[in-house]
C-alpha cells in the first residue's frame, strides 16, 4: 500500500464530521471571501487587544559574562550576545517589549530568574546595552507573543 493510497478521496474522508463546512455535494455553505475576512477580523481583534494592553512597570538588570555558554533553565546555551531575558513565571518563549529610556527591543524568555530579591527580569548583556539599562533600572514590559 502506498501514500497514494492511504489519502482521503473527499473531505468527509479526510475530516469526518469536520467537513459541515461543505454540502454532500462539496459545494460550500459560505462564499469564498467570508474566512479571508474572518482572519482579517482576527488580526485586527489581536492588534486592538495588543494595543491596549497596558505595560507593566518592573525593576530589571542584566546578566552576562559569567553565564555565557552555560545552560539556561529551558535548557538552551546562554548567549550574551543574543536579546533574550529571564523571568521568574513567564513560559519559555515568550515574547516581551521591553523599554528604557525611550528604546524598545524584543526579547525572548529563555531562562529563569532573577533571584535577587526586588527584582522582576533579568536581560542578556546584549539587550540591556541597547536599551542603555547600566546596573538595575525600571523598565516597562508587554508581553507580545509566546
């Protein structure tokens, strides 16, 4: 038996009750241009709700040189160099725009931490340098994805 073989012949086949979207016949029950507008919405919806989603202010600092090349708690290699940060509950992957001082990055949740007391999120070296973050400051963070 091939692959050819094993494919579905029509959508009931192939998404068994999933396919109400089609007639017995396989003429569809909506016009064409009505799920191009449903994602549009869609993005639109997620946009408005990324707007207006408020920042959070947190004190922050950053982390480097005597981590570089170690394992981070998701289990990647620690790069200085690369904009990512640690937070203490956020999932790994999460993506935050992060503000200091007028300057916006994004970086990628990829370890845990701080464990200074006081302290929200740890940026890698590379980050807090663009933003110009020296030692612990505030800044503002939004979660964008993740």
């Amino acid at each position: 038996m091939t692959n050819r073989d094993r494919m579905p012949r029509t959508l009931k086949d192939a998404f068994g009750p999933y396919a109400q979207l089609h007639t017995d016949d396989d003429k569809p029950l909506l016009p064409r241009w009505v799920f191009p507008l449903a994602i549009a919405i869609g993005y639109i919806v997620a946009f408005y709700v990324m707007a207006t989603t408020p920042a959070h202010a947190e004190t922050a600092s950053w982390y480097g040189p005597g981590f570089h090349g170690r394992k981070t708690a998701s289990g990647e290699r620690f790069d200085q160099h690369a904009f990512t940060a640690a937070h203490k509950t956020l999932p790994f992957g999460t993506l935050l725009a992060v503000t200091h001082k007028g300057k916006t990055i994004v970086v990628r949740v990829n370890d845990r931490g701080p464990f200074v007391r006081g302290r929200e999120i740890d940026l890698s070296a590379a980050a807090a340098r663009e933003i110009g973050l020296r030692g612990v400051g505030i800044v503002s963070i939004n979660q964008i994805g993740g």
